[in-house]
C-alpha cells in the first residue's frame, strides 16, 4: 500500500483543484524568471571581469560560458519552467513528450546541485569572479525546485523505465565534448587547456586522467541513479488518475 501522505497528495492534485494549479503556475514563472536573471547576472559579471583583464576573443569566453553544464541545465530550466505554467494556466495534463523532457531536466538540475555542492562549493570557477546570489540560485533554489515541482506540481504523466536511456545521453555528449575540447582550447587568460571543472582538468586532477575518468564514472552512475529516482517518482507517484499504465 502507497504511503498515506502520497495517496491524499495524489488526490488532492488529480482533483484538478484550480487553485493547486495556479499556485504551481506561479511557482514555475517565478523560479524561471529568477533562474533566467541569474544566468544573465553571471554573464554580465563575466564580460566585465573580462573585459578588464583585457581579453580579445569574447565570443569564445561566451562559448566557454554556456559550456558549463550547470548553465546548461539552468538554460533548459528556464524553458521547460515556462511550458509548464502555460500548461497549467491551459487547465492541461502534460503531454508524455513534455515529461519526459521535464524529468530529463529535473535529474540534471538535482545532480547540478549535489555536483557543486559536494565537490565544488568554495572553489573559483574559470568564468571569473561569481554573482552569490546568482550561485546560489543555480546551484541550490533551481534544483530544490525542480525536485519539489517534480515530485508535487500535478500534471505529470507515469513514464517507462527506458526514459533512463534518454537521460543519460546530454550528459555522455557533454562529457565527450568537454574532454575533446579542452586540449584545443587556450584560455587567453590562464595561458592553459580550458575545462570547466577542475575534477575535468587532467592537469590538476591529483592522478591526471585516471581522476578525470574516475570522477566522469562517479557522475555519470549518479545522473543514472537519479534518473532512475526521477523515472520511479513518476510510475509510484502518478499525478493524473487518467494517465494509462506505461510498459517498462
């Protein structure tokens, strides 16, 4: 038997309750307005700082900017946050399509925010000085949000277990993508190969690749422990009484 706060959760929600919906609407623009002027805050600073250690090449710092997973992350945040009100303001379940996409984002927002803050909370990142709140609003309220909407705001349809596959892949790309790049990728102001986490960089990785990879496992079997939390929540824990049982 479900637990007793879910069942009355999941019935309070799948009543369809007007003002439910409009509270979870008005929770999704907030935090995607806030998450969005955080993101544009931090690249505001990081255009000033380099501007005035007088680096020439800014669009490829901008590329490095948006190579940051977590402003990955929060960039998508931002997007599925804003289809989600309008599909609650609509009075609408959400379309398989738009869950699973939601909980692609909620699992690498939840591992954005475990990542930095087990392992990179107090450490200068390579886009410059950063913004505290702005920090704090990618790092900590954006993905605490995205768990809580996940696991509270109605709408959410079930979803099969092979969602997991979908998951994993931004994150398996991001990797190859970062690793191959690195080495081609001098920043004008470190003189060095540019990662954008240090656990990334063989060069100050304690054993050189050998850390990188040990780290790129230790991630990558924790985006997939999440996803498979995300995909559970979502077949335990259905939001719409309507919703049809998914196979696995």
């Amino acid at each position: 038997m479900p637990p007793i706060a879910f069942e009355w959760r999941s019935a309070a929600v799948d009543e369809g309750e007007p003002d439910v919906k409009l509270v979870f609407a008005v929770l999704r623009v907030v935090v995607a307005i806030s998450i969005l002027a955080a993101i544009v805050a931090q690249l505001q600073l990081s255009l000033h700082v380099w501007q005035t250690q007088g680096v020439r090449n800014v669009a490829l710092q901008v590329v490095n900017f948006f190579s940051f997973f977590t402003i990955d992350s929060n960039v998508a945040s931002v997007v599925i946050l804003a289809i989600g009100a309008g599909l609650l303001l609509a009075g609408r379940t959400d379309v398989p399509r738009y869950t699973l996409l939601r909980a692609i984002v909620v699992s690498y927002m939840v591992v954005t925010g475990i990542v930095y803050n087990l392992l990179l909370r107090g450490i200068e990142l390579p886009q410059g000085s950063t913004v505290p709140w702005s920090n704090e609003i990618l790092h900590v309220v954006g993905p605490l949000y995205l768990l809580l909407d996940w696991l509270f705001a109605p709408g959410r349809s079930p979803l099969p277990w092979r969602s997991i596959r979908a998951i994993v892949v931004f994150p398996i790309v991001w990797v190859v993508y970062t690793l191959v790049r690195g080495p081609f990728t001098i920043s004008e102001i470190t003189h060095k190969p540019w990662y954008p986490y240090p656990f990334l960089d063989p060069a100050t990785s304690p054993e050189g690749y050998a850390s990188v990879a040990f780290y790129v496992i230790l991630i990558a079997v924790t985006i997939g422990a999440t996803g498979a939390g995300v995909v559970w929540v979502s077949r335990r824990v259905p939001a719409t009484p309507a919703a049809p049982a998914v196979p696995a």
